[in-house]
C-alpha cells in the first residue's frame, strides 16, 4: 500500500504543478496578451497532461481535470478578452487542486 500512496504522492505533485503553470499560461494570455507564453497550444498540452495524470491519483481528481478540460475547451478562443472565462477557469484550477489536497490529506 505505501507503493500506492508513494505513487499518488508523485502523480499529485505533478498535477500539482501542471496546474500552477497551466494557470500561467492562461495569465499570460489574458493580462499580459502575451501570444507566446500565453499560447493555447501550451494550455492543451498542460490540460492534456494533468488529466492523464489525474487519473493516477483518484477518480473525483480525474473528475475535477476532466471538467477542467472541459471549461478549456469552451474558453480558450476567448480567454484573452474575457474576465469571465478567466474566473471559470481559475475556479476549476482551484477545484482540482482542493481534490488533490483532500486525496493527499487521506493518505496513511
């Protein structure tokens, strides 16, 4: 069982951190209009990985990086010009790391 906490310890740090750099592209997107750090292409390849990942670590995680995606996918071609998609992106940030905190909190 330490194997499996092990490795969801690692898969978690991961998302973890995935998460803080994805979170920095879509900042470099809409407050900097920064067109080369804020990239789309970088976000899809963040969100792509944090979902593979995720699914390493527990299903409600996997649930939360797999609605995470979802709200990419609706906001990505708007996420330069819009608050609001900048909040329904961070709020979903801020919801799979909750999970990933609760799942870390829960291991021996």
């Amino acid at each position: 069982m330490s194997e499996d906490n092990n490795n969801i310890r690692i898969a978690s740090f991961e998302v973890l951190k995935n998460l803080s750099e994805f979170g920095q592209v879509i900042f470099s997107a809409h407050y900097d209009q920064d067109e080369s750090t804020g990239n789309p292409r970088l976000g899809w390849i963040k969100i792509g990985l944090i979902v593979d990942l995720s699914s390493l670590i527990s299903p409600e995680v996997e649930t939360s990086a797999v609605q995470l995606k979802h709200r990419w996918n609706d906001s990505w071609l708007t996420i330069q010009a819009s608050q609001h998609d900048i909040g329904f992106i961070t709020d979903q940030i801020d919801a799979v790391r909750a999970n990933i905190k609760g799942k870390l909190a829960d291991l021996n």
